[in-house]
C-alpha cells in the first residue's frame, strides 16, 4: 500500500486539478463567464429557495371538480346508450358520484342495466388483463343508478395529481423559471418551489388556471339578458367587458376540444395592432374545425376558456387551414400568458392554492453568508484539533479536506445540482465524516508504533487495519442516505445528495491522496520517528 506507480500519482493529481477547474465557474462574475464556452459556464451550482430567494406554493387539486365532470360525462353516455337500447326513461339526474335514471317501464330495467354495464371500463388492468370496473349499476323498482366505485375514486385522483404535476411543470418551463422542485405532497397536493421568480402573483395565475378551452356555437335564438338558457345551452359571462357582450347563450355541445390544439404564440394583429394569440391545430383538430366552419357560416362561434367566453367572432368563411387568431382585451403580457398556458395544456381540475411563501433575496444573502461562515468555521475548528492531535500527519488530513469541499463541488457543478441550507448542513457534516477516516488511521499508527514496530511497517499496518473500518462505517452511512434520497423530497433529498458525495469522496481524499502526501513525505525525509 505504499507504493504508488507513475500513472496512479499522475491521474491522482489530475482528478484534484480537474475538480478544481470545474468548480471554478461558481466563483467567477458574470463577465468572466460570458467569455468561457457555455459547456463550462453552466456547469455550476444553482442555490435553491432558501439561498437564491422565491415562491414557495402548496397546491390541492380539487378532486370535487374531477369526480363532477365524470358524473356529467357518464350523463351524455348514458342517454346514448340508453336511445340505442330503446329503452325509455323520464328523467336522468346527475349526483354526486352517480347517475340516476328513472324508467318509464319498470320492465326494462334489467336492458337498461345491461346497457349501462357498457359504460364501465377496468381500472388497474395491466398486459396480462384483469382489473375491476369503474361503475357500479344497481336497480330499486324504476329507477337505476350508475355510481362510481372506489377504486374508480382511487384511480381518478390518482390520474388527476400525475396529470396536473405534469401541467404545472410544463407551464413553469415555459415561463423560463430554472431548477424549480415540483413534488407530489399527500394524496392530492403538489409542492412547488420557484429559486428567483420575481413576480409570484403571476406563477400563482399561471397555476391557478385551469385553462380548459372549447370551441362552441352561439344559440343566437337566445336571450342571454333573460336569465334562462334553452334545453342544451347555458349562459356565459365574457371576458371582453363592454366591448361587445358581457354575457352570451351558449351551446353545451363542444364542437372543437382545445386539447386538439398543437401549438400558440402571442402576436400582434398587422391591421389594428392589436395583441392577439394565435393558435395551430393537429390534423384531427384541424379536419373537425374546418368542417364546423364550413357547415356554419355567418354564426358566431365563441372560444371559451374555463366557462367563460373570450371572443366570439363570426364565421365569414370556411377555415380550413387548421390556423386561428384568438382576438379580445389583451396586452402583451395577457397575450403571452394565454398562449403559455394553451402550449402546457389544460388541467384536469383547478388547483387552489393552500399555503403560499415567500423568501426575499435579502433573506437568502444572509443564508449564503450564514451557510459559508458555518462552514469556515467548521473547517477551522477541525484543521485546529487534527494539527494538535497529530502533527504533520494532521495538516495532510487538512489539505484532504479542502480537496474534499473542492470535489464535492465539482461534483454538484457537473450535475447542475441545486444547493440548499440543508445542503450546505450536509457539506459541514460530511467534513466530519471525511476526518475520522484520517483519525482512525492515524490511531491505527500510532498502535502499530506504540508496539515498536518500524516507520514503514507501522505505516502500513495503519491504512491496511483502517481500511475496512472506514469502508463499513461509509458504506453504511452511504444506505442510510439512499433512503432519504428515495423517501424524501426537496431539501431532505439535497441533504443526502451532499452527504454521498462527501462520502464516496472521502474515500478517496482520506485513503488515497493522504495516504499519497505520507509515502511522499516518508520516501523523502526517511524519518527515524513517525509524528503522530
């Protein structure tokens, strides 16, 4: 163990040159890393919400609104299924989680059962089959209720937080936001934390909106001033004011679903110069919108996003291009919001938003400063007790230790990692971890040299005894924060990224180059006693 060929001291040294190149765009200023290659000038820590400053939101998806809307789409199956199997019925409600239908001939209750058996679909089927249906359909005398199951509640919540965290992700990359932490918190809350977003009120409209667009008809037969909507159509407040309407009568039959939209930008119209969003279609989206143009020339045909109505224009030709231009109240802002939150998608539910935080830029200044003093002063404090404990021997242990710090940020640049309070606690704490490697060695030394035993041979006998001690303890230490990496969100997982990188590091600052500097120094100065 105390030999070490040309090549070993040559990659040992370039590893320690290497980690502190990398970990240098940290610490250069912005005008020094505009002049570097891109490649390198990322490579660097991003500091989380607590160092950097930001919104901290708690969100809950309303599962009310994602149970309602399968109630009113088991509606709309149910009178199909029930006019294909001409069975007759006078009245189909909608409750909370079911479905009633009351038959004009108690007869027909069991086709009508089987009809609305059709409506169910299996819920946690995998490629080998199986799975339970998502409705259950009862009957008492004349009336017959399609209810949904637990497991259909169970599979339904689960959909909607998968679904929504991914909608809340992808509007929050299009606002440009960089590292943000969005996390599953609880069986329906989202946890999201923005490091240096500037203007929190518009994250939380961005999020707040469900944006949940429909192309409908105008029932122009209608009287929106009335107060009651006909049979198949409701009335909607407009979003333009007094522009033109403030309310309209609306089919409820959706002619086009957003959800075929492709693409939406903001711009402005080259006539008026007015802002406007305009808007692409995929083909099935595109065929179905020009076939309704084309069937309705000279209706209005409203845009509506989240029940309310946005524009209305009238159909003058047919639009066959799959292209559209969303037109209203809009600024530049407005326009680029909407057309943000049309790419990202519609929510399946709105979310609300439960707890709301804010750390202010000052506030984060003076956790780095906190963060960095405690991490000096920890360095210190441990440089200081290895000196006087153990000599030359201890300041090698020192110099390991800076390498270490050194690595590890290397390390964390290299993954773009964000860099948290917790974070930091774990740099300090993996520093202690780093230093009973070279405590145990150089008591294992100091043993071997007790008994008489020669510089050389006590020096071997320490780093080969020492060896598997320190292996166990960081091998155990190392599972110990694969669990809280696996388990933990946000600063629990920055805490144990830290501490595996201090750990698997300190194997190689404290076994490694210390044991390199020793052999060194021992092959040089041939010392008659070992100072330990």
């Amino acid at each position: 163990m105390l030999y070490f060929s040309r090549w070993k001291i040559y990659l040992i040294l370039a590893t320690c040159i290497a980690g502190f190149i990398m970990m240098l765009p940290n610490f250069l200023g912005r005008d020094t890393l505009a002049a570097l290659p891109s490649w390198y000038a990322n490579s660097k820590v991003s500091l989380g919400l607590d160092l950097r400053g930001g919104s901290h939101l708690l969100l809950e998806v309303d599962m009310a609104t994602v149970i309602r809307d399968r109630v009113e789409g088991l509606v709309d199956g149910a009178r199909q299924q029930l006019r294909t199997a001409n069975v007759g019925y006078t009245a189909l409600n909608a409750g909370d989680r079911a479905v009633t239908v009351q038959l004009r001939d108690p007869a027909q209750a069991e086709d009508a059962v089987k009809a609305l058996r059709q409506l169910a679909s299996p819920v946690g089927a995998t490629a080998l089959g199986g799975g339970q249906p998502d409705l259950t359909v009862s009957v008492d005398g004349a009336t017959v209720t399609v209810a949904l199951s637990e497991v259909a509640l169970r599979d339904r919540a689960t959909q909607a937080i998968e679904q929504s965290i991914e909608i809340v992700r992808r509007r929050i990359d299009e606002t440009g936001v960089n590292e943000p932490t969005i996390a599953r918190q609880g069986n329906d809350r989202i946890l999201v934390q923005l490091p240096g977003v500037e203007d929190p009120d518009r994250i939380k409209r961005l999020l707040g909106t469900t944006a949940k667009m429909t192309f409908r008809l105008v029932d122009m037969n209608a009287d929106p001033n009335t107060g009651r909507a006909p049979p198949g159509s409701e009335i909607l407040p407009s979003t333009e004011g007094d522009r033109y309407q403030s309310k309209y009568v609306i089919r409820k039959k959706v002619e086009v679903d957003g959800a075929t939209l492709q693409n939406a930008s903001a711009g402005t119209n080259p006539q008026t110069g007015e802002w406007v969003v305009n808007f692409e279609f995929n083909t099935a989206g595109a065929n179905r919108f020009a076939e309704v143009t084309k069937q309705n020339v000279g209706r209005p045909f409203a845009i509506v996003l989240d029940n309310k109505v946005i524009s209305a224009p009238v159909i003058r030709e047919p639009i066959t291009g799959g292209r559209g231009q969303i037109s209203g109240n809009f600024n530049a802002a407005n326009a680029n919001d909407l057309a943000v939150l049309l790419r990202a998608g519609a929510l399946p539910a709105p979310l609300k938003v439960i707890e709301e935080r804010t750390v202010g830029p000052d506030l984060g200044a003076d956790s780095i400063r906190a963060g960095l003093t405690s991490v000096a002063v920890g360095f210190a404090m441990v440089c200081v007790y290895m000196i006087a404990s153990y000599g030359l021997f201890g300041a090698f242990a020192c110099f390991a230790l800076f390498v270490n710090i050194v690595l590890t940020l290397a390390a964390l640049s290299l993954l773009q990692a964000t860099l948290t309070l917790p974070g930091i606690a774990g740099i300090l704490l993996s520093l202690g971890l780093a230093v009973d490697a070279n405590i145990l060695i150089n008591e294992r030394i100091r043993e071997e040299t007790k008994k008489g035993r020669g510089v050389f041979a006590s020096m071997e006998a320490g780093f080969s005894r020492a060896y598997s001690t320190i292996v166990d303890s960081n091998l155990t230490t190392a599972i110990k924060m694969a669990l809280l990496f696996i388990f933990g969100t946000g600063a629990i997982k920055g805490f144990a990224v830290t501490i595996t990188f201090g750990i698997l590091i300190s194997m190689f600052t404290a076994t490694v180059l210390v044991r390199l500097m020793m052999v060194t120094w021992l092959r040089r100065t041939r010392p008659a006693v070992l100072p330990v």
